[in-house]
C-alpha cells in the first residue's frame, strides 16, 4: 500500500508544479498548449505522426482519414 501512496504523492507533486509554473507563465502556456495540439493534429493529417509511420511499415493501413 505504501508504494501505490507515493506514486499519488508523485503525481500530486508533479501536477502542482505544472501548475504553478502555468500561472507563473500565465500569458503564455496557452498559447504553448494550443500551438503544440495544432502541430499534432496537423501532423496526423499529414500522416507524419510516427505511430501512423510505423502503422504504414507494418503494412496496415491506419484508415481513410490519415490518407
């Protein structure tokens, strides 16, 4: 039970410092947050996404949406 409480206070931990550097860049991590889900969206439009690579060398075709 020990193990499980501290990968909680782990996760707790790491998520408060996300926060606390969010607010401290407040103006700005949107924006990052944005741009970065923009590129990955693009990105598997474009098929560039290497989880759709790798999909492509294994033969299998990932579906009409990432042709």
């Amino acid at each position: 039970m020990s193990a499980d409480k501290t990968v909680i206070m782990l996760n707790l931990a790491a998520m408060a410092l996300f926060l606390a550097l969010a607010i401290m860049l407040h103006p700005y991590w949107m924006f990052g947050v944005i741009a970065v889900g923009m590129n990955f969206t693009r990105a598997i439009l474009n098929g560039q996404c290497l989880i759709v690579q790798g999909l492509r060398q294994l033969g299998l075709r990932p579906g009409s949406l990432f042709d």
